[in-house]
C-alpha cells in the first residue's frame, strides 16, 4: 500500500489511488500539501478507510 503524509497535519494516510487518500481526501485540491512517502511508514490517521 503507498502511504501519502498531509503535510500541515503531519498526517500519514494510505493511498487509494492517484487522487484521493483511503479515507477520502482529495489530494488533487491542494497538492502542495501532500508528500509521497515510503510505504513501510507508520498510518497514522484513524479515520474510516485508512485506520
């Protein structure tokens, strides 16, 4: 699973696909606030779908 980390929360989401986090997240509406990281990092968000 590719892991993505919202930057201004330090949040680590999973990665549904090129567009939106598991949880939801459009990542497309504010790109700049997103971070591809590495996929052994820790999930931290707890929200439905990432958790």
């Amino acid at each position: 699973m590719s892991k993505i980390k919202h930057i201004p929360t330090n949040e680590v989401h999973i990665l549904k696909d090129s567009r939106t986090t598991a949880c939801g997240f459009k990542i497309t509406e504010n790109p700049e606030c997103w971070e591809k990281i590495g996929d052994n990092a820790k999930t931290t968000c707890s929200k439905n779908g990432c958790k």
